[in-house]
C-alpha cells in the first residue's frame, strides 16, 4: 500500500468514526454527515486516489453492494403481498404519480434529460429505514406500510433505471429484446441458485447448520454470504445489468433460502455498518468535485426538490386511513422525499452509460444531499414533539 492511499484510508476512517457522532449532535443522519465530509475532504485529497480500480473506490463500492444487500434482505416478497397489499399498490401508484408530475415539470417546463425526470420519481427507503428505527417506531403497523410503499416504488425506479441505461445506446426494439432477454436470464440463473442452495441445505444440514453459529470460529455463514452476493453481481455485470440490482437481488435469494436468519444478516450488518457503508458514502463525497459550473444548474436542483415533495403529499391521507397520527404520517411522508441512495445510484449509472456529465452527475448528488439534509431534519422534530391534544366536542 501507498504512503498516499494509506493517508486517504485514515481519513476516512476517521470521518467515519466521527460521521454518526456529528450527526446526532446536529440531528442530521449519519449519512449525510459522511457526504458533506468526503466533499470536504475532496478539496485536499487528489482525484487520483479516487480514480476506478483504486483501493478507496474499490472498498466503497464494496460497501454500496452490502448496502443494497441488506435492503433486498429485509425484503420478504410473499409476506408484503399478504399482509400488505394495499400499501404495496400504494407504492406503486406513488411511483406512477411522482413519474408523471415529474415529466411535466422536469421534462416538458424545465426541459430537463430523461434521467432528471427519472430523478423526480426517486424513492428509497436507505434514510427513512435507519430513522424510524432509531426512534423506537420500527414495530409500528404504519412504519411496516410506510416501508413497505418506499420498497415497492423503490424496485420500480430501479427497474426504469435499468431499462433507461440499456436504451441509452440502442433503438426502442433492440433495447426492449436485450432487456426481455436479460430479465429472462436473471430470473432463470436467480431459480438455479434458490434451488442449489436448496438441495445443499436438505443434503449436509450439519454443514448449514453453521450458518447460523454465532460462535463459529471461521464465520462459515458470513463466507458463504459474500460469495453468494458477488456470485449474483457477477453474473449481473455479465449481462450488463447494474450490479445494484445484483446485490439487491442476492439479498432477496438469501430472504428465499434462509428466511430472516437475523444471526447471519446481524453479523453482516455490523461488518458493513461499521466501515464499508459509511467508507461508500465518504467515497461518493470525495467523488463529489465541486465545480465552477455548478451554479448554472442550481435551479434545476431546486425544482427537483419540489418535485421530490409534492408528489409524495398524496401518502398523508393513505397513512392516516392506516392509523397514524398526523404528526406521523407527515413524517414519514417527509422521509420518503430523501430519496439519498436511489440517486446516488442514479448519478453512478448515468455516468456509467454518459447519460450524465460529471457536472450534471454533481448537481444530483447535491441534490440528494440536500433532500437528506432537510426533509428528515424536520421529520425527526415532528416525530419528536407530542401529537397535540384533539379538541373535545362541545356538550
């Protein structure tokens, strides 16, 4: 290792150690705090040491795959159509209305790219998830709803994502046959691993029984979860699918195969949270150059904002009908407009497929930052303050 790449290693794991402390005094999430200092650390650090194949970017995109990981394993796709039906076709409903006021205000008023308009209809779950949990909401019915309608329009983004990188580069017919075969093979290589992992499991129980050993000395059960995650990413980068999708789509194999499996997911959960999640948005901070030209596109950030906040107004009245307060579901409406890692995947893959320039890639990470920044700011005081006493009907 480099005298040069060790520097930027301890800075970083510095900032990350210090990220999540600066966020709760400041009542910011972590994440966010880890953005702004990998943007402030990009005025010291050359770009150099950031440059595709180096060890720092290696090593954050290590912690963007286990990030999407564990989102496709909190993703239980029988049980939300079950027991959640309703907020999955509210979820998807979100989607269609924030991709159309998107297209009329990105696309035809501001004349923005296809990839702008997509960023208007972005929807995640990475800043409200960690949020809600924090304060004590996580068992709650309408957080359930809440997530479960992020997750559903977050898969759809994704999905349109895809198909937006793979028609960038051919005709409509061309682009709609890749993406018909690709999906196929997706599907048909995700049912081999479900089944091979399957039968494994029936065969040698006393070998998948060490999966789920928390005191196993070589973490057999942590091995085999890598090698099933870059299995599938592999094969994902193999036929040009992002390979955002790849390690999503692992954690839901894994959801598959081993159910909840929290001791697994736990330990895996710890690894990444510790140092290679906060190490990616570090990463995509010092990524994050800012640019002389920037300015110029100040407004187009601005309306992507509103864009992001009034579509998802339309979840008040669903989430009341769910039984949530009205402090509540403001809130939790709010955290759904800081859509951080959805277009911060959106600005990697349009750079990836040159649908963005390195300023226009900018300008959404800024945006995203400061959806981060200010949405969940007042969602946490709403969440925090007391539902105000309903008025008693007059005698």
């Amino acid at each position: 290792m480099s005298l040069s790449v060790g520097f930027v290693l301890a800075a970083l794991a510095v900032a990350a150690f210090a990220g999540p402390l600066l966020g709760e005094v400041v009542d910011v999430p972590g994440a966010v705090v880890e953005l702004v200092l990998g943007v402030l650390l990009g005025l010291v650090v050359p770009a150099s040491a950031m440059q595709a194949g180096t060890p720092v970017a290696t090593l954050g995109a290590l912690g963007f795959l286990l990030l999407m990981f564990l989102v496709g394993a909190e993703l239980d796709l029988a049980d939300i159509w079950r027991t959640s039906r309703s907020a999955v076709l509210v979820g998807a409903g979100l989607f269609a209305l924030a991709l159309v006021v998107s297209a009329l205000v990105m696309g035809h008023a501001a004349g923005a790219s296809r990839l702008w308009v997509l960023g208007g209809a972005a929807v995640s779950i990475g800043v409200a998830a960690p949020v809600l949990h924090a304060l004590g909401r996580g068992a709650k019915r309408t957080t359930r709803d809440l997530l479960v309608v992020g997750s559903v329009a977050e898969i759809l983004y994704l999905g349109v994502l895809t198909a937006l990188s793979v028609a960038s580069h051919h005709t409509l017919s061309v682009a709609t046959a890749l993406l018909v075969a690709r999906a196929a093979a997706l599907i048909a290589f995700a049912l081999v691993i479900v089944a091979a992992l399957r039968r494994v499991r029936r065969r040698t129980p006393h070998h998948f029984h060490r999966w789920f050993r928390r005191d196993d000395p070589v973490e057999v059960g942590l091995r085999g979860t890598f090698a099933l995650v870059f299995v599938v990413v592999a094969f994902t980068s193999l036929v040009q699918i992002p390979t955002a999708l790849g390690a999503l789509l692992a954690g839901v194999l894994f959801r598959i195969v081993f159910g909840r499996a929290r001791g697994i997911v736990d330990r895996l959960a710890g690894v990444a949270n510790a140092f290679f999640i906060p190490l990616f948005f570090l990463t995509v901070g010092l990524q994050t150059r800012l640019r002389h030209g920037l300015v110029a596109l100040a407004p187009t950030i601005g309306l992507l904002l509103v864009v992001l906040a009034v579509p998802r107004l339309a979840l008040i009245p669903y989430l009341r009908w769910r039984g949530a307060t009205r402090r509540e579901a403001t809130a939790g409406t709010l955290l759904l407009m800081a859509p951080l890692t959805v277009l911060i995947t959106t600005a990697e893959i349009g750079t990836q497929a040159h649908l963005l320039g390195p300023r226009n890639a900018t300008a959404m990470v800024l945006a995203a930052t400061l959806s981060a920044l200010v949405f969940p700011a007042v969602a946490r005081r709403l969440l925090h303050e007391p539902e105000p006493a309903e008025a008693a009907p007059p005698e």
